[in-house]
C-alpha cells in the first residue's frame, strides 16, 4: 500500500557523512517534503548524543520494529543489509544504501521474495549513477547487450579489502586496481562500488555477473571522482557518459551524491512488493 506522504517516517541505519547528511536534512526539512525522523542507530551511538534527540536514538537494532516507520535507510555497510535487511523488509520499505550486499546472489534473492511476501519496496538508490533509469528501460524492453562502468578516484577514496593500493605513491599517475564483473568487484570494494552495484540491479538480464567494472586509482583526481558508463544495444547502439563528481582528498561519497540520496528518498512512498531503482 501507497503510504502518505503526509505521515513519511523515517528510519535511519548509520550515521556517517551520508547518515549524518539525510538526518540533518530530515530535521531541517523534513516537515516541508512529510518526512520526520522515526529513530535513527549507529556503531557506536555516543556519535548521537547531544546532536540527534535522545527520543530518536536506537540502541539496539533488532528491536527496530518498536519504532513504527514507513522507510528504513541503510548507509553504513553492506553487513547490515545482510544481517537485518530481511527483517527490515517484514515491517517497512527498505532503501539500501550499500547495495553493493546484493552481489550476494542468495541474499538477493532472499531480499526480493521478502519484499514481495510483505508487499514492500525495496529501493536501491541511484548514488552516483547518470541515466540507471535509461539502463533499466533499455533492460526492460530486451535490448540491453552490455554495460561497463569504471569509476576513477585518487587512492585515498578508496576503501579496499585487499592490498591492490600496495605501492602506490603521490606521484605515481593512473593506475587499473582491477577490471571484472561486477559481482567479483563488490566484495574488493564494498564501500566504494555502490554505483557499480545500482548499476547491476538496473541491468537486471546481465545482473552482477554480467555487468562489467573497472576501479582505477589516479593522483590526479584530488577534487572530483569520475564514473564512466558504456551501454551497449541492438544494431550498433550505444550511450557513453563521463560524470565527474566533486570530492574532497580521502571522500568515499562525492558530494554530489548526497542530494542524490535526498532525491531518492523522496521518492519511497511505496511501489509494491518489487525492487525499484530511485
């Protein structure tokens, strides 16, 4: 069922940059678009004390259901989405700020048969990707062949779980990290490769395994990340787009980004028991 947007509440899971950014702005703004905060829960909640309302802070995330809300937001680690997005799904719309997690084919599907048992939506956000719609309605109609995305950063952005930054200097250039699909990225980069991942979900006939990706470090991008895109169709047709995202020296998230996540909020006031890229 469609929820009003007159009564949005709004569950936020980590308060990070991007978690400290959509809290704010649901405090600041929220009354203007039917948004108010439902609670929001970190790692380590001293983080909140003092800058979120003692009332809105979750201390323990399995007991969620006991704040009533419409939309539950993860951006802090695909983790969560693995160890509470099932949980999420039986009570509220769920928006995952890391889907990244859904490479995890089992996951996935557990996620999409939750989302359809409970009626729910869950909303894989845009981030960083230009025209995941596009990509979607060209999958749709059968005619999507390929895609690839390389996403160029300079080395402090990235947050890797293997040594493929070994080496590196402040002066050393352009550097390939790694070229593969999708579903092979995501557990190297799991913090870095959201757009990649969005990417994967829109592209749902090729999904993780058949989306391509390549990360590359670069010393010289100290103040934007750049997303490359290359959609290949039918009888020679194809799109290429390049996004430079502004973003400061060690920035995971360009900043760009954040109004995009703002954007796609907005957008979850409930499509079925489906995924849907926002």
């Amino acid at each position: 069922m469609t929820t009003s947007s007159s009564s949005q509440r709004i569950g936020v899971v980590g308060y990070g940059h991007l978690g400290q950014f959509l809290v704010h702005r649901i405090l600041k703004d929220g009354a203007d678009h039917g948004l108010s905060l439902a609670f929001v829960w970190n790692r380590n909640p001293d983080k909140l004390k003092g800058v979120v309302p003692d009332d809105l802070i979750l201390d323990n995330l399995s007991l969620s259901a006991t704040r009533p809300c419409d939309v539950i937001v993860e951006v802090c680690h695909p983790q969560i989405v693995k160890d509470f997005g099932l949980h999420f799904l039986s009570q509220s719309h769920f928006m995952v700020g890391s889907p990244s997690a859904l490479s995890d084919s089992d996951l996935n599907q557990k996620l999409r048969q939750a989302a359809q048992m409970h009626g729910k939506t869950l909303y894989v956000p845009s981030g960083a990707l230009w025209g995941g719609q596009d990509i979607q309605r060209l999958n749709d109609s059968g005619d999507l062949k390929a895609l690839f995305i390389r996403m160029s950063k300079h080395p402090s952005c990235f947050r890797l779980t293997t040594d493929l930054l070994s080496g590196c200097t402040e002066d050393e250039g352009r550097r390939v990290l790694y070229r593969g699909s999708v579903a092979e990225l995501c557990p190297l980069a799991p913090n870095n490769i959201n757009t990649m991942a969005a990417a994967a979900v829109a592209a749902g006939t090729l999904g993780f395994t058949g989306v391509q990706g390549e990360i590359v470090s670069d010393t010289a991008l100290s103040d934007y990340h750049v997303v490359e895109v290359e959609v290949t169709g039918p009888t020679g047709f194809s799109v290429n787009t390049v996004r430079r995202n502004p973003a400061r020296l060690g920035a995971v998230t360009g900043s760009a980004t954040y109004n995009s996540f703002w954007n796609s909020l907005l957008v979850c006031k409930g499509h079925g028991g489906r995924v849907y890229l926002c």
